[in-house]
C-alpha cells in the first residue's frame, strides 16, 4: 500500500500499540520506572495534585489512564470505593458530564468528613456525584449500590479504599458483577505488594497483604477478567501494576 493510501490515524495507533509492547520486555525502562516509582511514593509525590479544586492523590499516569478508559467505555455509572478529598469523584464526574446524558458516580466511604462533604456538595460536578457513606463491604451498602446500578447498560468500578486483603477480595466479590463486559475494573494501591514494607509502617496492609494478592487470588477464580498488560505497560508509571482489569465475558 502506498504512503498516500495509507490510514495516518491507524499507523498511529498501531505504533503507539506497538511500543506499548515492547515496553513489556524492556527491563532497563522497567527497573528505572519502579525506582522513581518507590522514591516518588516515599515522598509523597501522589499528593501533589487537584482536579477541578479537589486533591485527588493519585499519580498523574494514572489520572490520564482513567480518562482513556472512561472515553472508550463510556459508562454510565462508575462505582468508586475510597472518596478522600474526592477529587477522584469529581474527575469521574466531570468526565461523564462531557460524555452527556444522565450519567452518575457513585463514591463510597467509611467516613467523609464534614468538610469533603461539604466541598462536594458545592461543587459543580455534584449533579453527577451520588455519595454514600458507609463500608463499601456492608451489605446494606452493596445493596444500594446494586439497586442503582440495576438499569444502567454501562458499569466501570474502581477500587481504592482499605487495601488489606481480606477488604479487597471482599469488593472484588460485591461489585465485580456489575462490571460490563468490555469494561473495566480498576484496583488502585496493587503497587503496596511491590514496596518495602516501610512504607506501609503506619498502615493494615503491606506486602503479602495487599490490594495486588487478592486481585491475583480473584482472577484464578474469574476467567471472564483479565489483566490488561498492555494497556498498562504503556503507562510504566502506576499504583496499579496487574490492577486494570478487563472483562472479557
């Protein structure tokens, strides 16, 4: 095929597929990215950032990676675990709001402090925000969940509130079903099981306890999920290395 008959925007897609590839196998890229990696998260580096006003404590990679998913989905509900600041409510928020339509997020949390509640509640995303507090492995709160979720066509679920094992496994097994096929499920945090241990001195989780081990102990039992190895090797830079899963059935 000549260079004018050529698709530019398939070649493009095809290179940028191609180095994701390669990334895979490139130790010396791999082994510099999980440095820069651990000392970024020894200071605090996934602190640094907002969205539209609200921290949202997530590496930039990641954040971007959310919006490729979201873009190629195009759900109409997401179910996040983990509210924080909610800057990550917000960001899903705003990126269902330009898909359009009657579209939600629904951001679960033990404990959203007054003022985060506050905060969300005047920001201008909050159309599309639906908060609930409580432990996202209630069974008064699953229930919820399901019953909001129960006739949209669409469902992405990201994961990212108590990273222990046991909590983790426990969400895989309450909202992995709402996930559509072709979408995606995200587990943030993985990263914990390839750190030193001291840098979750002060927490539940560490390495043989972690977001990662039970997403491992969950895909030996779910054939329709799969980890997505290429789309994340193309970020090298991730809290959720074998944690963007997609459902293939």
């Amino acid at each position: 095929m000549s260079d004018e008959k050529e698709d530019p925007v398939a070649r493009f897609a095809a290179e940028k597929e191609a180095r994701a590839r390669a990334y895979r196998d490139d130790a010396p890229m791999k082994t510099l990215a999980h440095r820069f990696r651990e000392e970024a998260i020894r200071r605090d580096y996934e602190y640094n950032f907002t969205w539209m006003g609200r921290p949202i404590i997530q590496f930039p990679q990641d954040i971007v990676a959310m919006q490729e998913l979201i873009w190629k989905v195009q759900p109409d509900l997401i179910v996040e675990t983990g509210v924080a600041h909610g800057g990550s409510v917000v960001f899903s928020a705003s990126m269902l709001a330009l898909l359009g339509g009657a579209r939600e997020v629904i951001g679960i949390d033990v404990d959203i402090r007054p003022h985060n509640r506050a905060a969300l509640e005047a920001h201008p995303m909050k159309p599309f925000i639906h908060l609930i507090e409580g432990s996202s492995t209630d069974p008064q709160v699953i229930a919820e969940v399901k019953a909001r979720a129960a006739s949209r066509k669409r469902v992405l679920v990201a994961l990212d509130s108590n990273h222990t094992h046991a909590h983790v496994a426990a969400e895989l097994e309450a909202y992995a079903p709402l996930v559509s096929v072709e979408s995606y499920l995200v587990v943030f945090d993985t990263v914990v099981e390839d750190l030193p241990d001291a840098l979750s001195a002060q927490r539940a989780w560490k390495r043989g306890n972690s977001p990662k081990t039970a997403v491992h102990d969950f895909l030996a039992r779910h054939p329709e999920f799969v980890v997505d190895a290429d789309f994340e090797a193309k970020l090298l830079l991730t809290v959720a290395p074998d944690g963007y899963l997609k459902r293939l059935r």
